[in-house]
C-alpha cells in the first residue's frame, strides 16, 4: 500500500512491526512515553513534527523514506546500509569498480 493511501498511524505501526519492535521497545528507544505511541497508532492522537523525528530515528528511517509516494520505498538492511557507507568512502573510479563487480556477480546468480 502507498503511503500516501495509508494513515500515518497505521505506517507507524506497520514499520514498528516490521522492524520487529513492541511499542514498549519503541518507547525507550524513541524516548516517547508507550501510551503515546499506543494513542498515535489508534490514531486517537496525531504525533507533533519532534515526536515524529524520534520515532523515526528509533526505527532507523530518514523521513524522506517514510514519506514515499511510490511503491518502490527502500529499507536498507544494515548490509546494504555498511557496503552504501564503504563504497561513499571510496574514489569514484573505486566505486564504479565495486558497481561493476556487483553487477558480474549478480549476473553470475541467475
């Protein structure tokens, strides 16, 4: 479902369940009291810009992914994530040369 189809509380609590977090583990790692977690995926309260941000980083998303409107939204995996980060460190020959490798090997699997 795109997001733009989908109520901000039911994405919250879609990406909290899929990142496999209770709302109790949700709250300590976003500092935002259960109840208002709880209350915000009701949909009985609306989160403000600040408490939105903390529940966002707690889940490890950017807000400009949470917000898509496509159906192609990303989530990287801490994988992906750490080879995005190594490859940013790398000169752009170097980089072109991780690209091709990944592509040959990615080809070598089908």
């Amino acid at each position: 479902m795109k997001v733009n189809e989908m109520k901000l509380n039911e994405h919250i609590q879609q990406l909290r369940e899929t990142r496999g977090f209770s709302a109790a583990e949700l709250s300590t790692k976003s500092h935002i009291s259960e109840n208002h977690i709880r209350s915000i995926e009701k949909g009985k309260s609306q989160p403000t810009v600040y408490v939105l941000l903390q529940i966002l980083e707690a889940l490890n998303i950017k807000p400009v992914e949470f917000f898509r409107e496509d159906d192609q939204a990303v989530y990287p995996s801490d994988y992906e994530k750490e080879l995005l980060e190594v490859t940013r460190r790398l000169s752009g020959e170097g980089a072109e040369v991780i690209l091709l490798l990944a592509k040959m090997l990615a080809e070598g699997k089908q």
